[in-house]
C-alpha cells in the first residue's frame, strides 16, 4: 500500500487537489493523508493570522476525519 500526502499550505491548493484525492481514495492500493498547513492571512498589513482552523473545518465539511490529517 502507498502512503500519499497531499501538503495543504495554501487554501487554495484544496480545490486543485481534492478531485484527486477522490480518485485515488477509491483505489485500495493507496492510503492518502492530508496535512494543513497555517496558511497566515494578513490584516491591516502587519499581522499574520493563522487560517488552519478553517482549513480544518472544511476538511470536515468533506467528510474526511482526523485520522486522515497528518
């Protein structure tokens, strides 16, 4: 069985990838692991919040569990 880690550090990469990810969970032969990454969003242009909680919640929105985050 092959581990496969789709790397979340942008939010954006979740649309890109989540069709994959689709694909390869049907396939037994794959084992696939999502991991979030902060992803800072920036205000008044000096602060970085991290934005991994909601990341997080629209993982779970998914359907996907904890088990499956890294």
């Amino acid at each position: 069985m092959y581990t496969i880690l789709f790397d979340l550090k942008k939010e954006y990469y979740f649309n890109a990838l989540w069709p994959l990810y689709l694909q390869m969970a049907k396939d037994s032969r794959y084992y696939c692991k999502f991991r979030v990454g902060a992803d800072h969003k920036r205000v008044l242009g000096l602060f970085l919040i991290k934005q991994k909680k909601a990341i997080e919640a629209k993982l779970r929105e998914k359907g996907l569990e904890n088990r499956e985050w890294q």
